[in-house]
C-alpha cells in the first residue's frame, strides 16, 4: 500500500497541472485581511484558505504579537484587532491623526456622485449599516464606503454584537466642510421627496 503524505497543503497544490508552493498561512491572512471591508470571523478565515480553525487562530496570534512588537521587531503602525467577533486590520490609534492628516492633503479631490449620495444617507439615517445603505441605494456601497472612511467623513459607530455589521456615523469633518455646527442643521429631507415622505423610514 502507498503510503500517504501527511501534507494538508497538497490538496490544493495544482493549479492546471503546475505545483503550487506550499501556502504560507500567516501572509495569506495578512493578504486577506488587508482587503477585507468588515471584521472576519475565524470560520471566515479557515474557508476562505482552507485550513483549520485551530492553524487559523494560531496563526492570528503569532500576527498580532507581531504587529505589537512582541515577537522581537518594531510596533507596527496598524494593529490586528478583533471586533464584533472578527478580526481585522486597523490603523493603531496613536498615528490616527498622521493618517486623517494624509488622507485630507494628498485626496483633494471632489466626490463622486455615488460618494455624496451614500454620505447624505449616512447623515441622515446615522448610526446605520452598509448593508442598510445598500438597501437605501439599490447598488453595492463597499468602495465607495471605504473611500468616505478613507478622507475621514465617516467612522465606525459600533458593531452590532448579534450580526457583526459595522454600523456608520458621520464625523465633525463633515460638519466643518458643509459649514454647519451641527446635524441639527441639515435641511429636512422630506420637502425634497416626490410624495413628501421620508422614504427611508421602511429602512431604519
């Protein structure tokens, strides 16, 4: 009888024929993670690459006590951290400020329209989830989500404990470039619907 090779990785180690090399777990879930919109739960994790929840979760440890300086190196500039029963990439707080600063001088250029009406639904309906905003807009809002996050018109509220959807707020950004001191300032949107309801009501 053959004997058999006690390699996971050779499962999926073809790719039209070609041998693959073996997969290195820790950087396939830093490549993961560093796309990732939403917190990724460890069962996420372990489907998406194949490999076991226990590897996964280990391979998670071994990562943020890299990222934290604990295995020898620097302190990273970002952090692994787990949210709402998932894990993802973030900035580390203390570069908070570099990065808002980054973002507002080397991003000066206008929004898109899909941008401004996902940002008016949030300001509107705030604390509110993107699936919600999905919901509102009829069309997917994750790029143009990220891109509100990323010149810093937006921020993560809370993460729903149930669910794990991150719900989303307005932030005083947004506030200084409409020139208004507060939320209580923007125009009502009712007057500016066709049958002059608040057609986002059925969505709260």
């Amino acid at each position: 009888m053959p004997e058999m090779s006690n390699s996971s990785a050779s499962v999926v180690d073809e790719v039209d024929g070609v041998p693959r090399p073996p997969m290195d777990l820790e950087r396939a879930l830093e490549a993961v993670l560093m796309v990732a919109d939403e917190p990724l739960p460890l069962v996420s994790l372990a489907t998406a690459l194949g490999s076991p929840i226990a590897a996964v979760r280990q391979s998670i440890e071994r990562l943020v006590a890299d990222y934290d300086g604990e295995s020898g190196g620097p302190t990273r500039g970002f952090e692994l951290r787990e949210v709402g029963g998932g894990w993802r990439i973030y900035v580390r707080p203390a570069y908070d400020d570099v990065v808002k600063e980054f973002v507002l001088t080397q991003n000066p250029t206008k929004l898109s329209q899909a941008a401004l009406e996902t940002l008016a639904v949030i300001a509107y309906k705030q604390p509110i989830s993107r699936g919600s905003v999905a919901a509102i807009r009829a069309v997917n809002v994750d790029s143009v989500v990220r891109t509100l996050l990323g010149r810093g018109l937006i921020q993560e509220a809370y993460t729903d404990s149930e669910t794990g959807a991150i719900h989303y707020e307005t932030t005083p950004l947004l506030l200084t470039s409409l020139g208004i001191n507060s939320l209580d300032e923007l125009p009502p949107i009712s007057p500016l619907l066709v049958d002059g309801r608040d057609g986002f009501d059925d969505l709260s």
